[in-house]
C-alpha cells in the first residue's frame, strides 16, 4: 500500500461517492475503484460497503481509514520537516558556551534565531573550556564559544577567532575600599586583602591580569573564589567585601542602577580573553548549526567591536579575529585549524 492508495481512501471515506472522489484524486471512477477493491484484497478487509445508490464505510473499515489519515498526516509533516531540514529551518542544535560569553552575548543569539527560525530546537551547556571541549569530542554538542588561550594545538579541530571583552574589578557600593569615596584611586596592594571572586580563568589569564595591575605574580589575595555560574556570584557580592572580575559590557546595568561599583585602579590593559568558535574539522554540521554558529559569530564580534571602542586600553592590542583576518588568505572567516 503507498501513499497514493491510502491518499484514495481517505478521499472517498469523505465524498462517500466514486464520482466526486475520482475527480479529486484526478482519476477516473474505474481506475479508482480497481485502486479501492486491490487495497481491500491485499489487506483482506472490505472498507467500503458498495450499494447501487451508495457508499458507506465498514466498521473495519473505519479503522483503516482513520489510521489511513493520521499515515497520510506523518508523511506530509516527515516532507515538510525534511525540507526544513535542508533549508535550516527545522532541526536541533547543541551548543556549549563559556560563562562570559553565555551571560554577554546567547540570549541576543537566541532570540534573532527563534525570531527568524521558530521551529529549530535549542540545547545548550554553559561550562568552563575543558569539559566543552570533551563534550564537543564525544559528540554531545555540535560546537562552542569560549577562551581558548589554554587550548593546545589540535589537528582535529577548527577554531574560529571572534573576539573578547574587556574586564575591571567590581565590588558592592558599600565595600570598605570605597564606602566615603567611590571613585577614589585604589592602590593595586589594597584588594589583595580581600577576596577575590571569578570564573575559571585560564593560568595565563589570571596571570597577565595581575600584571596589568601591577601585581607580583607571587602576590595573592586573601581567598580566591572561582565558580563559573556568573549568577551566583551576582548573588554573592551584595553586601559583601568580594572583590570581583567582570566584564564592562556586563556590568553596564548594575552600574547604572547604582548597585555596583568598578573600581578605580589603574591597567595597562584590560582585555585577556581570546573568545573563539570551536568544533570538529571537517565535520558537516546540519543548516540549522551552520546558521546559528553564523549568527554567534557575528554577534560576538560585533560585541566586541563596540566594547573595545568603548572600554578598551591602548595596550590590548587588536581583537583576534582582526589579527587573524589580516593573516587569512582571502576566506574572509579568520578560521585557524589547531
């Protein structure tokens, strides 16, 4: 039985007359009927009660029809779906994401996709570099944003440079560096008593942001708290002494609603992250992936550009994808292959 078959009788369970159900299915009555009484033989069950005036489904029948009707629904939907498919506009996409770049930049993503694509499915993982990289490996997310700086050269893998923000050091308004006066100069030794909170930044990071500060490698602060649930930490800082290492693009709100203070302590620059879209060489991702990863390309880039303009030190140098592109033979993309 194919789709034709079944598709002829649904139609005459609803005209209930070979006349009308003929010119539907663009048939003539004969060759309908042929179709009908050849269903009924290969099944073995009358679904038709044939009169000389009428038409009438059979009890038995009626089943037929009725899973006839929901077969004929699953395949339409099934070549509807598959030309979604193809066109990117139906599917489900795994995704992994830094914490910084999750709580900057996924939800603008999110939302241009299901705005543009409604019927693509989205999973989604924030964590820290390591574990996306062992979940992009087992083939649990299809790619991931994130810093790179610690990643090692992997033959097996293409990174795509698409840029960074800047940080400063946060507190609550009523921390004691700057209770009389928030905008006091703050000696770089002064935070080291107290402590510190971040996400897990990469050695090298947390190293040159030390620097930049001018700090001694050797010098520590009190305690080190790393978590990298952003949201948490949010939670912490309220009415605490934490000292805290955030973006400016994400600190803009607390900012302004007076909740937070960034603190004035000098840098010689203040961008260290090298963000990147990372997957799997050579592996085809579905349109729908091809599309998103775009879009996060895009948007994080186009972040980036605007906060370094806004809040970027002379010293930071320019933003990777930049670098890459002037070193880029042509693609336009500024992928590398590690």
């Amino acid at each position: 039985m194919n789709f034709k078959q079944l598709n002829h009788i649904v139609v005459l369970s609803e005209t209930l007359n070979f006349s009308k159900a003929a010119e539907r299915v663009f048939l003539s009555q004969s060759a309908l009927s042929k179709s009908i009484q050849a269903i009924e033989q290969q099944i073995g069950i009358a679904i038709f009660d044939r009169s000389k005036n009428s038409v009438l489904v059979t009890p038995a029948g009626k089943f037929v029809v009725d899973h006839a009707r929901h077969l004929l629904a699953e395949i339409r939907n099934f070549h509807k779906n598959l030309d979604y498919l193809k066109t990117g506009e139906y599917g489900t996409i795994k995704v992994g994401s830094g914490p910084f770049p999750a709580k900057c930049f996924l939800h603008t993503a999110i939302r241009q996709l299901q705005a543009n694509y409604p019927r693509i499915s989205l999973d989604i993982r924030i964590d820290n570099w390591t574990n996306l990289l062992v979940q992009l490996k087992e083939g649990a997310i299809d790619y991931f944003i994130a810093d790179i700086r610690n990643l090692e050269d992997d033959p097996f893998l293409k990174v795509t440079p698409i840029g960074g923000l800047t940080v400063a050091l946060f507190c609550d308004a009523n921390h004691p560096l700057i209770r009389l006066d928030r905008s006091r100069p703050i000696a770089p030794v002064e935070i080291l008593d107290y402590t510190f909170a971040s996400v897990s930044l990469p050695t090298l990071v947390f190293s040159e942001l030390k620097h930049s500060l001018g700090l001694d490698h050797n010098d520590l602060f009190s305690v080190n708290f790393k978590c990298d649930d952003i949201s948490l930490i949010n939670r912490l800082v309220p009415d605490s002494d934490i000292i805290f290492v955030s973006s400016n693009l994400m600190m803009e709100q607390a900012l302004q609603e007076r909740h937070a203070v960034r603190l004035n302590i000098p840098m010689t620059r203040n961008r260290f992250g090298e963000w990147a879209l990372v997957q799997i060489k050579d592996q085809k991702l579905v349109p729908c992936a091809e599309i998103f990863a775009q879009m996060l390309i895009d948007i994080v880039r186009d972040g980036s550009l605007q906060d370094d303009d806004k809040y970027g030190l002379a010293g930071n140098g320019p933003l990777n994808f930049i670098a890459n592109s002037a070193r880029a033979d042509g693609s336009g993309t500024g992928a590398v292959e590690r």
